[in-house]
C-alpha cells in the first residue's frame, strides 16, 4: 500500500463532498469571462441602449456580425448574406396628449404616465377620439374550447373597452365558475395584454385600456410606462388586420375612481367577472376623449443570423437565440441617466448565443444537423423581430426541431437547480432534467406562473406554430443559490424585477458572479448538441396547446 503525503490525503478525503457542490461540476464550454466581456461591451453608452431604428442599431448589428466572422460561421440571412430585413412603423405619442373622461355632468382630466399611459400602433399624424362610451368587458375572454365568453355578442363597435389583467381564474377560488379554467395562477395567452388588444381590435373597440394591477400583471407601473409613448409595429399591408386604434393602461387606483364616479364598484364587478354569465357594462354615463399628436417613421431594422451547417442533415435544424433591442434613451431616472442599458435583458442572452456559436464552431466534428444563432430585434416591442422571421422562415419551421432562447440569466453565482419556464409544455423539458442532473442539479418550476413569461419571450414566436421551445429565464423565480439559497436567490429576482428591469440601472457590473448563468448557458448547449447529433424530434405534451399544430407538419419532417 503506498504512503499518501498528509496534504495529498487531505485532497482526496474532500474530493467526495467536493463532486457534490453545485458549483464544482466538471467545466464545460460556456465561459462566464467571456459572457462578461460580450455584456460589458454591448451595453455600454457606445451603444446608446440599442433601440431598433437607432445608431445604436447599426453598432449593434456590426458588432454581432464581426463576432460571427470571428468565429467563422456561415451567413444564415436573406439572399446569403447575415441579416434579415424587420420593416418596422416607429410611432412616438406628443409630450402631454388631451385624455380626459366625462360623465354625469363632470369631466376628470388623466394624467399621461401618471394614471394612464396611451399609445398607438396606427402610422398617422393625430389619433382622436370623442365621446366614446365606456364598457367594462372583465377579463375580455372570447375561448370556446375552453367555453368561455366574456362579450356574449355586445356591440363594442366604436367603443372604449375596459380589460382586467391576467386570466379569468387568477383570483378564482373553489366554487367560482372560472376555477381551474384557465389553468390556476399559469397565465395563459388569454391573460396577456398582446391578447387583450387584439381582441378589442377584432371586436371593432375604438380603445382598448387595461386596469394595471402589479399582481396579475406581474410587473409595476414603472415597466408600464418604460416605453414613454412609444411604440413599433410591423408595416402591415392594406390586406392585413389593423390594431385597434388607442391602446393603453390604466393605473388601478384611477380605474377605482372612474368606477365610483359613474355609480359602480370596481371590486363588485371584479368578482363578477369570475362568473360564466358575465356580461359587458357601460361605465355608467362616462365617455373617453382623447386627442394624440403621432410622429411616425419607417424604420428598417434586421434580424442577425449566422449557422454551423450539418454535416448529414443540414436541412434539419437546431436554433438558439435571443434579442438584441433594449430601450435605448429615455427619460431621466432619479439619478440622472438616460440610457437603458439592457445588460442582463438581453445583453446576457446575446453573450449566451454567442459563446454557444463559438462552442460549436470549435467543435472537433461538426454537428449532423445545422444549428442556427439568431439574435433578434424589437423583442421589447412585442416579440417582431422574431415574429417576422417564424412568419417568413429561412429553414422550414417543420424541420426546425426545437428553438431554445435565453432572456435574462442569473448574475448571483452558481445554482442547485435551474428554473423552468412553461412547465409541462414538451419533451424538451426530460432533457433540461436529465442534463441538469449530469451537473448535479435539479429544476424547480417556474414559481410565478401567473407572470406568463412563457408568453413573453422570442421563442414563443415559435411556439404557436408547433416549434418545441425551451425558455431560459432567471427571472422567472429565485434559484436555490450555492450562497443563501432560495432566499437569496428569491432576492435578486425582486431587487432585479423592482429596480432594474427595463431601467438604467440594468447595466453591467463588474461584481457580477456568472458562474451560475454559465452553468445555464451549458445546459441549453449540451441539449442542443444532442438534438443537433440526432435523429429525434421532440414533441408537445399532450395537454399543451401546441401539439395539434405541430402534428400537421409531420410529414414534412420525414419527406
């Protein structure tokens, strides 16, 4: 038996605790010094907060494009080059727009950004509005597989809609007719505000306003107003379905009292709006005017995509992606700053695509099917970047067999675990697991559901047209850190959430710990290598809404 050194020793009694810890599992490719220089550089003033349509879009787009070359990949583009065209409508509302309600003999003059927050989508010099009546319409629902219809075929025509946030059964308890119908606290797309004006729009609404509560909504007034009247939406055609023509928030403790002015209990009517014979009210008397002043630009910003081409299969593929955009220059905040930075959302998940790019790029043997990079534009602005290219697909989105997209990664260290977003969705989810256990970590659910973050990201872009997806997104619930725990974990999602989200403060840090956002990054890579080295599709779970539109593409997939 030989003689072990006492130091020596010491080393190897340790060794089996050490193989335990979260944040000792063998390294893989994803470097977090490299993602830290990748967010250093995209999110500094140079980059003037990357707002698609802007210098800072030009600079963006150059940089991701010099990084591709770098690492020498193929151009994934239009017509082979590396971007794709996203014609965007630029819409900015006038500083103090004329929004005022009147009823019952009285007129209450709102506020802009303080109890309400108005936009537009339509590309035209002035929007006005006079006199339209009022109409609270609940939850605004129209589902009939799910047998359920807040409108019951009022006439809205003309007319100002008034939406409560989330679903119909956010609130539900047992008993209500909406329990359990909208799947509990899990935001279904029903919930979304992207929903909710595309609804008023189809019911032919003059306006569509949603009363903003911070639970159901899952973020604060501050992230409401971010924006500050501006708006982007794809240039659409004169065959095209045109949004509804005003469109906004309204701060709950302003709906409380346009209520209480025309006779009505905001929280009587809440409740009501729980009920299966819910049916649309006039706000007493009260009528909304509005008169807004539009600037309006083309702009033509891009998509930036580069690929790895398969080696057996190259018309099979495996996409990563995230967005570029932020909220460029906006108002000052209490500091003083203007610029919004977007380091984390999505600074980290534009340094996340890229370091997987350059793990596959200097890979020993390429992969059997092709792995496109795509980094997106206009997310912030309702996921348009990504919604124009799954709506005008460079590879076939049949034989696209999953798209994992990263959007805001932990910056607090490593993780025993890593959090799923859209839990029971697809087999893709017996992957993260599987994975997640070669490096000694479990995945929690997505602990707040109710936000709909699955709802809220480029992948979903995808999603509706039948693309199995995975979401990285560490703000969707504490993770259980090596250093505090749930606790501490839970932390940073709040102080992130409160503070920094869509503001200046979301810059790049030097104290940034990413060790953990690496280990996340890894996990997505190694899932996709397998897939990219596979013959295997995966699929939607069975109760998902999503699997029917991916079955009709399955004989393309075999052609």
């Amino acid at each position: 038996m030989p003689r072990w050194s006492k130091p020596l020793l010491s080393a190897l009694l340790v060794l089996p605790l050490a193989s335990h810890a979260a944040d000792s599992y063998p390294a893989g490719p994803i470097d977090p010094k490299r993602m830290s220089d990748i967010v250093k550089t995209i999110s500094s003033d140079e980059f003037q907060g990357r707002a698609p349509g802007t210098p800072g879009e030009a600079k963006t787009v150059e940089y991701l494009i010099e990084r591709f070359k770098a690492l020498g990949l193929k151009p994934a583009g239009d017509k082979g080059g590396w971007t794709q065209a996203v014609p965007l409508s630029r819409i900015q509302i006038a500083a103090s727009p004329s929004i005022s309600v009147s009823g019952a003999g009285e007129r209450l003059d709102l506020r802009q950004f303080s109890e309400i927050s108005l936009s537009t989508l339509q590309p035209v010099d002035q929007v006005e509005i006079a006199n339209a009546p009022m109409v609270f319409v609940g939850y605004g629902v129209k589902a009939p597989e799910r047998g359920w219809d807040d409108f019951k075929g009022a006439d809205l025509k003309g007319k100002v809609v008034v939406f409560l946030v989330n679903d119909p059964d956010f609130e539900a308890v047992q008993g209500d007719d909406s329990f359990g119908k909208f799947g509990g606290k899990a935001m279904t797309y029903y919930g979304r505000w992207t929903y909710k004006y595309e609804e008023a729009a189809r019911q032919g609404a003059i306006a569509a306003l949603i009363v903003h509560e911070t639970a159901g909504a899952g973020y604060g007034w501050s992230t409401v107003i971010a924006p500050q009247g501006e708006t982007y939406d794809v240039v659409r055609g004169e065959a095209d379905a045109k949004p509804v023509p005003v469109q906004g928030w309204i701060q709950r403790d302003a709906a409380v009292d346009l209520f209480r002015r025309a006779g009505l209990d905001f929280e009587a009517l809440k409740a009501s709006a729980k009920r299966a014979d819910f049916k649309p009210v006039p706000i007493g008397q009260a009528t909304l005017s509005v008169k807004l002043a539009v600037t309006h630009t083309t702009v033509e910003s891009r998509n930036v995509l580069a690929k790895v081409e398969g080696s057996k299969r190259p018309d099979e593929t495996v996409m990563f992606g995230a967005h570029w955009d932020a909220y460029g220059v906006g108002a000052p905040d209490a500091s003083g700053a203007t610029i919004r930075h977007g380091a984390n959302d999505d600074g980290m998940g534009v340094a996340a695509v890229l370091e997987v790019a350059r793990a596959f790029a200097k890979a020993k043997q390429k992969p059997e099917r092709s792995v496109v990079f795509a980094i997106w534009t206009a997310e912030e602005r309702g996921l348009l970047g990504s919604e124009t290219y799954a709506a005008h697909p460079l590879v076939p989105l049949a034989k696209t067999a999953a798209n994992l997209t990263f959007d805001v990664l932990l910056t607090a260290g490593p993780a025993h675990d890593v959090v799923l977003v859209g839990n029971g969705q697809d087999g893709l989810e017996q992957d993260l697991d599987r994975v997640a256990a070669k490096q000694k970590r479990t995945v929690t659910p997505d602990s707040h559901p109710e936000k709909g973050l699955f709802y809220r990201a480029d992948h979903f872009s995808f999603a509706k047209r039948g693309v199995p997806t995975l979401l990285l997104m560490s703000m969707a619930g504490g993770a259980d850190l090596v250093q505090g725990g749930r606790e501490a974990g839970n932390k940073w999602v709040d102080d992130y959430t409160a503070n920094c989200y869509h503001k200046p403060c979301d810059a790049w840090s030097a104290d940034w710990d990413l060790r953990g956002a690496a280990q996340d990054v890894d996990l997505f890579y190694e899932i996709g290598r397998e897939l990219a080295n596979s013959t295997r599709w995966p699929s939607w779970s069975a109760g998902s809404e999503f699997t029917g539109i991916r079955a009709k593409s399955e004989a393309d997939r075999h052609s």
